[in-house]
C-alpha cells in the first residue's frame, strides 16, 4: 500500500467500522457486572485477604501493629494474591465467517468479532492482559490495547478457512478461539494440543449461522464456499440435510472430545441468539476455568 | 399464402419446425433444470457426499408439455396464421372497367365502397391490368390507365344526389361504344332503377361482370306533409325484412341560432312493410324553425328533405273597426286575439285593403259587420285562392242586417236578428258553457275548461247547411264557432266577440288551441306546375350525395313548371330554389317515390362490401407463449426451490402481484376531501373576496366566532373554511359569511343558481359591507353599491330593520344591538308577516316563520370577532373597556345569529311554554 491516497481510503473506512465495533462491544461488556476476581489465596494485592500470626522470618515491616495491639499475638496482615492473567483471543477472520443467511441477522464475523472485543473489553476491566494469539499483538493490560485489538479485528483474511492461530503462546496463559470450525478440524487439533502442551486452557466458541444448522436448502444447488475455493453441486439438496446435520453434528462432537481431552471448554452460539448470552457464556465459562487453573 | 382448415399462413414453410418438436422434448427431458449457485461456508462437510441415482431431478413431464406448447405457439406464431383469409378470385387479364352507381343511395356506405374499390384496385396493379371507371351518374369515356394512376384519384369520386337517368344511360352506352373487351366490376348501390338492365347488356357483350353491393338496406324519407296540425313523414326501405324502428329527426336553429335536432320520433317498419310512417306534433313555434328532416344513422341525400314554405311562420292579418281607442289596451277587439298569435305568427296590421296584396294566409276581422264592395271582391277572391277568414261577432255584427235573409258570401251561416244574452243582469238562466267538441271539428280532442262561460252571442238560423258547418256549439246545442269552405278558403265566424265582453272564452288557454288548430290547418298551397307557370327559380342551397347542404353559387335559375315536373339531375339538383319571397325545395324523391332493389341475372357473381376483414392471429399466438413462459419462469423457480425461500419471498409476492393484481388507484378527490372537512364536523364559511386582506379577516373572525360558540355553547364547530362560490358546494353550511369589497367578482349565473338554492334550502348569508362607521345602509357608499349588485340576482324576500322582538335578539343572549367593529343600527332581516300582531300581555309578537335567509349590516363583524394565531383580538375595537364591552357584545350576536340558524324559531315558540305549562296543570 504505498498509495498515499489509496492507505488513507482504507484507514478512513476501518476507522468506521471501528468505532461501530467498539461501541457494540463496550455496550455489551457493559451489562456484565464484574463480579469478585481474587485468586482466592493471599498474594500481593490491594484487598485484606487474613490475619495471621507472625512467624519467623517475616519481615517486621510486615506486623500489623492495629490488630497485634488487641492481644499478645503479633499478625501479618496478608494481602489477596491478585494477578494479572494473560488472555489471548484468536478469531476466525476467514471468508467463511463472512456469512450471513439472511439480511437481518448479523454474518458470522461480526458476532465472533463483537464476542470477542466484548470480551477482551471486560477482562481489561478486570485487570487482565489480552492480546492475540501469535505474535501480533501479545497480551497487555490497559485501554489503548483495546483500541489495538479492534483494529486487528478488522482485518479481512482472504482464506477460506482459517487455522487456528497457536504459535507463540504464552505458557499458563488463558486462550479464547471463536470460530465456526468449518475449516479442517486438523488445524485445530494441532492448536489445542499445542495449547495443553504449554499448560494453556481455555474456550472454544463455534459460531454458527441458523441456516447452517437447518439445511433449509432444496433442488439441484451448486454450494460454493464464500471465498470460492471449494464447490459441490447436488441434484436434490434436500436429500443431503440429513447427511449433512450428521457431519455437522460429528464434527461438534470431535469439538468437543478435543475439548475434554485438553481442559477447555466448548460452547456454541448462533447469530440468531442474542451476543449477550454468548458473552455470558464466554465470560463464566473463562472464569470458572480460570479459577480452577488458579487452584 | 397457403390455407390450411380455413386458416392461412403467411410463411408456412415455417410450420415444418413443428416437427422439431419431439426433439425438443427428449432434449429437455435430458437436461435438467439449471442449478442456483449458493455461497454457503458448509460446504467444507458436504465435500464427498454423492447423490442417490434414484433421486437425479428430471425435469416434469407436465412442464415439459407447458415448454413444448410455448415454443409450438411461437412457432406457429412466427408462421403468421390469418383468419378469415381473403378467397381467391379468378385472376383475369385484360382492362378492368370499374362501373359506380354513385347515387345517394350508395353514400352512407360511401367509404366501404372506396375501401372496396381500393383492395380492387391493388389487385388490378398487382395483376397488371388497365383500369378505367365509369361513374353512371356523371357518365364518361372510360380512359383505361393503370391502376396506381386511379389510387390517387379515388378520393375524388362523389355520389351524385340523384339516379342514373335514361340519358345518362344512354351517354353511358355511347361512352363504352368505342372502347375494346373490357371485364366489369359493377360496385352497384344496391337500388334497381331504369335502362340497368340495358346496361347490363351492354357491359355482358364485352366481357364479364361482377357486382359488388353492400348488404345493409337502403333508406330514404319522403317530402313533409302537413295535416290536421301534426307533420306527416314516410320513410322509405328497399329491402322490406323484418319490424324495425328508425329514427326521424327534424333539424333546425335552436332560438340561438345554432343547427341542432330540434325533435326525433321513431317510424316503425312492420314486418314485411317497406314503408313507415311517424308523425310529428310540434309546437309551431318550433315547427316553424325546422329546416329538414333525416334518417338517423344514414348520410345520404335521401335520407333527409327539405322543408320549404310550407312550414314557416302563418301571416295573420288582423282587422278591427274601432281602432282610436287608446289607452284602453284590454278593450282593444284585437287584444287577446293578438296575444294568442304574436308568438306562433306574423301579424300584419292595417285596413283590408292594405292587407290583401300582402297575401297573408289568415285574415281576422272583428266585429266587423260590412264590407264595401271594393273590399268584399278581393277578399272573396282571396278566400277563394286558399286564404283563411276568421270573423269574430260582436255588437256591430248582432246590430246589423248582415247574412240575415240570405246568407252573406263573407258569413258562413245566416244570423238571427239581435243576437241572445243568457245568464245577465236582466236576463233569465246561467251563463252557457261548451260542448264537447265533434269528431269532425278542427277542435277534437281539445280540452274545454269548466270556466269558459258564453253569456252573448249571435245566434245562427237553421239552415239545411247549418249541421255541417258547426265545429263548436254551447251546452244547448247553440252554434258558436261556424265554417264553410269557399275554394281552396274557408270562412270562420266565432259568435262571440274577441274581448271577454261575451264570453270569457278568450281569456282561456281553449282560445290559444283553438286558433292554433285553425292556423295550422290553413297551409300553403301546394304548388302545382300550373301554378308556377312562368317563373323562374333560382337555386339557393342545393344538397350533395351525402345529403349536405351548401351555396348553390352560380348555378343557373330553373323554369317553375319544370322545377316540379322535371327529374332531379345535374341540371336540376335538389335543393332549395327560391322565386321572389317563395321558397320551394324540391327534394331526391317525390311525394310518390318508392324503392326498389336491384336484381342481378344469375350469370352475375354478386359479392358483398362487407366480407369479414382479413384477421392475423400472430400476436395472440405470440402472447400466449409468452405467457406459457411466464408461467414456465414461476414454475421452474418453485421446483428449484428458489420461489419460496426466504431471501426471495418478496421477490416472488412482487411477480405474483404483477401478474395477477390489477391496480386500483383510489384517488380521493378535491372535492370529497372538500366535502368531508366540511360534513364531518359543523363549519362556518365565509366568502372568498378576492381580496387577501378581507379573506384573512373574515376567516380569523369566524374562527374567533367558532372558539366562542365552543367556550359558551353547545355548538362546537370546527375550524372554519373558505368558500369559493363558483366551484364548491354550498350545503354543506349553515351560514355564509359574505364580506363585501367594491371590486370583488361578480358570481357567475351558475353560481347564483346554487346560491338560490342554498337560500331557498335554509341557508343564511350574512352581508357585511363593512363600512358602518362611515355609511349609512343603502347605495351610499361603493361597498353597498355592490352589495346591490351582487345581491339583485338573489332570491331574497322584502326586508326590515330588526325589529326589537325578532328573534335574532333573544335566541342565546339578549341583545338590542348588533355591533361589530362599528355600532351601526342598521342590521336588516327579512320583513316579518304583517299580520303577526302582538298579542295582550305577551312581550314580543307571534312570529312562527322561518330563518331569515340574509342578514345585511355594515358593522364588519368578522374584524370584531378576528382573533390572531395567538388566540387574542386581530384587531382593536373602539376605545379601552367600552371597546372590550362592544367586542363582547359583537361576539354575543354572532352567537345568536348561529344559534338562530341553528335552532330556527325555537325561542319565538318560547312565547307558547306559559301556556303549554298552564294546560300541564303546572
């Protein structure tokens, strides 16, 4: 893009898109209260975790004379550890995520997109650092990162299906995939492994078009996928639905085997439910692995 | 072109693609529908499936028929199908004669013939024979040209008003005489007449013959007669088929000036007549007026014929002895008989010997007794040349000798001596009434109203004669209306006067009918070539073929005797000819003439005009298939599943609407939306002056009124219209608000037509001139000028000031005083009954009568009333709280006004509660 003109054109129409984005995304983050994120155990940190007595080899800065004062007991007062997580996101940015069945629902894309950015705005909130899987754009705490995050957003991938990003991830870290999983299921595979090899847990998301779980699709058809890679033409599409629902649903199933296997939980969302219950999902479902990972 | 089952084809070559059908067929049913293309991310989990061979989608037997029939009807479309395909005819060679009758009796059908001719005319081209033409009516030598020379000069051929004659014939005969074998196309108006045959002869020497005629009848109508006061036609058919009727309509200039068919009456054909007969009865007024009379529905000279002298106005000389009576118009003799005549005839005034060589066609002589010789002669001589004496009796006659021992030569009976009164002062009995008229009088039928009473008159003496020449008698038989026939005259004596001294019998409207009766019957003489002998007719308007009328321009005069005796032709047209002051028509047929049609030899083929027209079917076929693919579109996308799926839904509802929904548009007019905003709620309505100024006033002040009568009353109008007087209507409102400028329009006749009616129908107008302040009521000042003006052409009744008891002041409020902006006394109502008397003890006078239909002042209350957007006054009135005072007492008054539209007289009916309480036991 050495086109001066032709680079502002298009920084001119991502900056549209983004604010859309981030607007949709603050908006949903905002309706999910944040609730306690302690690690349950006493660490650094800003909040009272307990009392204890003091024991040999505590620093004497660290008594807490108001309470040692009540008695003969001297306490250290201790802190909740309170750490910051890293979180990475990966969404499919894939042609195939570019698809909608009808005009009034949203395509695929923009509810990962919107999933994810929601996500990342509320862990921000909470303290955490989000990032990217890969190298793009490695975890950080702090607003401008959600900026950062909404502009990778908004990149087009011109492939069909896109594998899942695992290169370069931080061990222990937390990892988001939202995805629709059309794509080869070997990709995806290797990326969990991959993850559970560096003790990485976390959710996957299989974002999924109503009419991609209907089949709602009769006569002689030619599918092609978005970005016209591959095609398959039947003489009665009617007759593939059942085949069809029996892929679709093997493929959930592998998913989730995969997901068992290595800690990560697996859930999937459709564009026609509301983003506020997949963020919900995304959210507990995050928290409660987080909290087991903690333990 | 080729015919096939009666059905011909331009290219039938074409047809053999019909056998392309069946392989059209087994490749259709190979292939199958086409595929949608869909973009659908799943197709990663369909990779590898396979369909069932079972399931391959073939492609419906029944849609393949619904292809195959569209491409069939393309096919057989393009191939250029022809109904009724024109039949072939023997070719021929050689010249081609072309013999036109062109009579009248061909020009209503004119047209068809030229189309004929024409199509005739392009196959003689295209065969590459000569054409001449030979026109029997104006007979020429036939030049033989080609065929494209005589297309551009066949507009140019015209019936002739007349038929071929025997020396038109003859000039015919003499014409072909030089001329080699020839065939003959002889386009014949269907109407047999004189030296046909022999021309047929002469034309079957020369080669063949054949005839072409149109199938519809030929009418034609016979001169007007005119008897016992009705006009008499016949009209004529050649062909006599079954019952029909036919209209007649008698043209003329409406009192305007403009031709119009002034009457129609239907002739009815019975079954199997060739002849019908309709009479006329029209008021000689109108008679007089009519100029011709036509068949309905045929142009042809004909059809129609002129009216001549015999139908124009009576000239009425009328003659009285005491003519220095000034002053004393109704005692004149002549006056009743003179308002009887004036509008039906043309009186001439003047003694009788002035009158005579006028020739009128009635002399009237009242009470006239005698004669001098010098004036006796000629008028006997009149009367027996076909003039008409009417004599009225009177004092003078019943005073006189005359006709007492023998019966006068001027008298129709011999008269008793003195005459009789019956029914006077000094007399014994009743005043005499009429019999009923005889069978044979000229007044049979008329009706004789009970209050015609005779109480003198000059009575007849029996006579052996006296029976017949009574054509009205009393109740007791007395004779009073007598008639004898003298010549070609008749003399009438009425034995009563002209005034209503005898008898009341000229101020009925029997007096009117019976002269009329014998007006009318005293026509004109009909002209016989003696009588013409020795003058020259010139013709003034001469009729062509189609029976129109034009200028006869330089066209030479022709002798009487011959003008009657003579044939027409192209030396004696019809048409209008006229001598001195005469006027004469002379028309295509005779009092006498009949039709006949033509009968052709069997050796002649007789073909008809109107074959039935050359019809292609192409686009029919060719829309079929389109529709077929229409239908073929909509069914492959319902197999293919795209019809009804949700993304294109929508589209398909759009086609089925288009292919099956009509639109209606329902477009709610000006007028109803006028109507509805007017009707739906009550709406007071003012004027539109034309002056933006005073419009805005008066529609704020109506507004100001509507708001109050809402606050105050239960009247709750809505927000209030402008009227505009020539477009909208007026009944929608209870009252008009009508502010006066001096230079607004005057409304058009149509709109005080509606503006009577909505007065007469309850409305009230209130006039405001708006100039209180400065005038007072009445043509002082320009406003009230043309409140005069605008207000003469209106229904309104006598009118008065208010009186302090209308009702106007006490219908909500009550009030002495009208104020507007200006405190004027003068508000006036329509004048209350002047026998309504007040009655002892009751506060105001009995007046049960309507709503006064205007109400007129100039104390401009819509600028009193006028309140701005705000809802505060528009405009101040007089001075501080005076002024408020006077506003309040403005907007008091137009409540009552509205109130007393509203209610009528229900507060003058309050006078009766103490009584009706009284009656209650209360």
């Amino acid at each position: 893009m050495n086109d001066p003109l032709a680079l502002r054109a298009s920084a001119e129409k991502e900056a549209a898109r983004l604010p859309a984005l981030l607007a949709r995304a603050e908006h949903l983050a905002g309706a999910v209260l944040l609730g306690a994120h302690g690690r349950r155990r006493a660490g650094t940190g800003d909040d009272f975790w307990q009392y204890r007595p003091a024991q040999i080899g505590d620093s004497r800065r660290t008594i807490d004379y108001r309470r040692s004062a009540m008695g003969d007991t001297e306490f250290v007062r201790e802190r909740e550890w309170q750490i910051a997580q890293s979180v990475m996101l990966w969404v499919d940015q894939g042609a195939s995520m570019r698809f909608a069945s009808s005009d009034a629902l949203p395509d695929k894309i923009g509810r990962a997109r919107t999933l994810g950015l929601a996500l990342a705005i509320l862990l921000n909130r909470g303290g955490e650092c989000v990032g990217l899987t890969g190298t793009a754009l490695p975890p950080r705490a702090g607003r401008p990162q959600i900026m950062a995050l909404a502009e990778m957003f908004c990149r087009d991938d011109t492939a069909d299906y896109a594998p899942p990003e695992h290169r370069a991830m931080i061990p222990h870290a937390r990892a988001v995939f939202i995805s629709d999983f059309m794509g080869d299921i070997d990709g995806v595979r290797l990326a969990l492994t991959k993850a559970a090899d560096r003790g990485v847990r976390g959710v996957l998301c299989h974002v999924l078009d109503p009419s991609e779980e209907a089949f709602p699709f009769t006569g002689r058809t030619i599918f092609q996928s978005m970005g016209g890679t591959l095609s398959h033409e039947t003489l009665k599409a009617n007759d593939l639905r059942d085949r069809y629902l029996q892929r679709l649903a093997e493929r959930k199933a592998e998913l989730a085997s995969l997901c068992t296997l290595t800690g990560w939980r697996y859930g999937v969302h459709h564009t026609d439910a509301s983003a506020q219950a997949g963020l919900l999902w995304l959210y507990g479902a995050l928290d409660a692995r987080g909290a087991g990972v903690a333990a | 072109m080729m015919v096939l089952g009666g059905i011909g084809f331009t290219a039938p070559w074409l047809l053999l693609a019909l056998a392309a059908l069946p392989v059209l067929w087994l490749v259709l049913r190979a292939v199958p529908p086409a595929p949608v293309k869909r973009r659908f991310p799943g197709v990663a989990l369909l990779l590898g499936l396979k369909d069932d061979e079972s399931v391959s989608d073939r492609t419906p037997w029944w849609l393949l028929l619904l292809r195959t029939l569209a491409v069939a009807a393309i096919i057989l479309g393009l191939a250029g199908p022809v109904l009724n395909p024109e039949a072939e005819q023997a070719e021929g060679s050689g010249p081609l004669l072309f013999v036109l009758d062109g009579t009248w009796a061909g020009a209503t059908r004119w047209s068809q013939q030229q189309e004929t001719i024409e199509a005739q005319l392009t196959r003689a081209g295209r065969l590459g024979r000569p054409v001449g033409f030979l026109t029997l009516t104006r007979p020429e030598t036939p030049v033989f040209q080609s065929a494209d020379v005589w297309q551009t000069r066949l507009a140019g051929l015209r019936p002739a008003p007349w038929q071929p004659g025997a020396d038109m014939i003859a000039t015919a005969t003499e014409a072909l005489s030089g001329s080699g074998d020839f065939d003959t196309l002889w386009f014949s108006d269907s109407l047999e007449y004189e030296g046909r045959d022999a021309m047929l002869d002469v034309l079957q020497a020369r080669g063949s013959v054949e005839a072409y005629q149109t199938a519809a009848n030929v009418f034609a109508i016979l001169p007007a007669t005119y008897a016992d006061g009705a006009v008499n036609l016949r009209v004529l058919r050649a062909v006599s088929g079954p019952a029909r009727d036919i209209m007649v309509q008698a043209q003329g200039r409406d009192p305007a000036g403009n031709a119009r068919i002034l009457a129609a009456a239907p002739a009815r054909f019975e079954e199997g007549a060739a002849q019908a007969d309709v009479s006329l009865v029209l008021p000689s007024e109108l008679r007089a007026r009519i100029t011709r009379f036509d068949v309905a529905g045929q142009r042809s000279a004909g059809a129609s014929t002129l009216t001549d002298d015999g139908l124009r106005r009576r000239e009425v000389a009328l003659i009285s002895a005491r003519e220095n009576r000034e002053g004393l118009e109704l005692l004149s003799p002549l006056h009743y008989i003179e308002q009887a005549l004036a509008p039906t005839a043309d009186l001439i005034d003047g003694t009788l010997t002035d009158v005579l060589p006028a020739n009128p066609d009635v002399i009237v002589l009242a009470d006239i007794a005698t004669l001098s010789p010098a004036e006796a002669a000629p008028l006997s001589e009149w009367i027996e040349g076909g003039g008409m004496l009417v004599r009225f009796a009177g004092p003078r006659i019943a005073a006189s000798d005359i006709s007492r021992i023998d019966e006068d030569p001027l008298m129709p009976v011999r008269l008793r001596a003195g005459g009789r009164s019956v029914g006077g002062a000094m007399s014994w009995g009743e005043p005499k009434t009429l019999s009923a008229f005889s069978n044979g009088s000229p007044f049979y039928g008329l009706h004789i109203p009970d209050d015609v009473t005779v109480s003198a008159q000059v009575v007849a003496q029996p006579d052996p004669t006296l029976a017949e020449r009574v054509i009205a008698s009393l109740g007791d038989g007395t004779p009073l209306v007598t008639r004898k026939n003298v010549g070609q005259g008749q003399i009438v004596l009425f034995h009563v006067t002209a005034t209503a001294e005898w008898s009341t019998l000229p101020l009925s409207g029997l007096f009117v009918e019976m002269l009329e009766r014998l007006a009318v019957s005293s026509s004109a003489a009909s002209a016989d070539a003696g009588a013409l002998e020795g003058t020259v007719w010139t013709p003034q308007r001469v009729l062509d073929g189609f029976g129109a009328l034009s200028d006869a321009g330089t066209l030479p005069g022709v002798d009487g005797p011959a003008l009657v005796t003579q044939p027409v032709g192209p030396a004696l047209p019809p048409g209008l000819y006229a001598s001195g002051e005469r006027r004469l028509a002379r028309n295509v047929l005779g009092a006498d003439a009949t039709l006949a049609p033509v009968v052709w030899p069997l050796d002649v083929p007789v073909r008809g005009m109107a074959v039935a027209p050359e019809q292609p079917v192409a686009g029919w076929l060719l829309s079929l298939a389109i529709l077929l693919l229409l239908a073929d579109v909509v069914v492959s996308l319902s197999l293919s599943g795209r019809l009804l799926s949700r993304s294109n839904a929508s589209a398909s509802v759009v086609l089925a609407a288009m292919l099956l929904a009509t639109p209606q548009a329902e477009a709610q007019t000006a007028e109803e939306t006028f109507a509805l905003s007017a009707t739906t709620e009550l709406v007071l309505a003012h004027v539109i002056t034309g002056d933006p100024k005073v419009d805005e006033i008066a529609k704020a002040g109506l507004m100001g009124l509507s708001d109050t009568l809402f606050f105050r009353t239960s009247v709750e109008p809505s927000n209030p219209l402008s009227v505009n007087l020539e477009t909208d209507e007026l009944a929608f409102f209870p009252i008009l608000y009508w502010p006066v400028t001096p230079n607004q329009p005057t409304p058009s006749a149509e709109a005080y037509v509606k503006l009577n009616d909505y007065l007469r129908s309850g409305g009230l107008i209130l006039f405001d001139t708006r100039d209180g302040d400065v005038a007072d009521f009445g043509a002082s000042s320009p406003n009230g000028r043309k409140l005069q003006q605008l207000a003469a052409p209106l229904d309104i009744p006598a009118l008065e000031p208010v009186p302090a008891d209308h009702v106007l002041t006490r219908t909500f409020y009550l009030l002495q005083d009208f104020p507007g902006r200006h405190n004027a006394r003068d508000v006036w109502v329509e004048a209350a009954d002047p026998g309504a008397e007040q009655i002892e003890g009751m506060p105001f006078r009995n007046l049960n009568d309507g709503v006064t239909p205007v109400v007129i002042g100039g104390n401009d209350w819509a600028a009193a009333w006028a309140v701005n957007s705000g809802g505060g006054p528009m405009l101040p009135v007089g001075r501080g709280y005076s002024g408020e005072r006077q506003r309040e007492i403005a907007y008091r008054f137009g409540v009552n006004l509205v109130m007393h539209v509203l209610t009528g007289n229900y507060k003058s009916d309050q006078v009766h509660v103490p009584a009706l309480l009284d009656r209650l036991g209360q």
